[in-house]
C-alpha cells in the first residue's frame, strides 16, 4: 500500500530567497495564516498595501520598504505569489514525493 509520512520530509520545497535593496530574505515557511494577512493587505486600497504584503512575507515592518520603488516591490511580491502557487500546484517541488510502499 502506497505511503506518505510528510514528517519524515525534511522539506517539500526549496526556501524561497528575495535579495532586496541589498539584503537577503528567506522565506522557509508558508502558513495559511501569512497568506490570510497577504489577503487581507491586499483588500486595502492605499499606496501601502504592497509594503504590508511584503512585511507579512519577508517578516519585517511595512515601514522598512517605505523608500523603495513601488514597482520594485510589486515584482518582488508577485515572485513570491507565482512561486508559492507553483509550489502548491506541484509544479516545483524540492524533490518529487516518493511515496514508500509496504511489503
């Protein structure tokens, strides 16, 4: 019978790795709570939506990315977003799951 314990997985996907103004940013792990907030930034219509999706993803304060192109951040979010979907739709996987058969 195929298994899967996803515990024993180290982990499912390559971190995804921002460089911004210079500094490295690692995101490791994605939770249904950081996508709820993103959501949430998102349904605000003001010029800071985009810094408050960033901070929920890079885990900093939205006012660190008060003097950075607009533009800039738009793109760097929307990386984050195609790759997070990609991820979950099973496109990009670390290492393709191999499910352990018992005999």
């Amino acid at each position: 019978m195929p298994k899967l314990n996803v515990d024993e997985q180290k982990s499912l996907f390559e971190p995804i790795e921002i460089v911004l103004e210079g500094k490295t940013y690692v995101i490791s792990k994605v939770t249904s709570e950081m996508i709820k907030e993103v959501t949430k930034a998102g349904e605000t219509n003001d010029i800071g939506t985009v810094s408050k999706q960033l901070s929920v993803f890079l885990n900093e304060k939205p006012e660190t990315f008060k003097d950075i192109d607009l533009r800039k951040l738009g793109a760097v979010v929307r990386f984050i977003s195609d790759t997070i979907t990609k991820q979950l739709e099973g496109t990009e996987p670390k290492n393709a799951l191999k499910a352990e058969e018992k005999k």
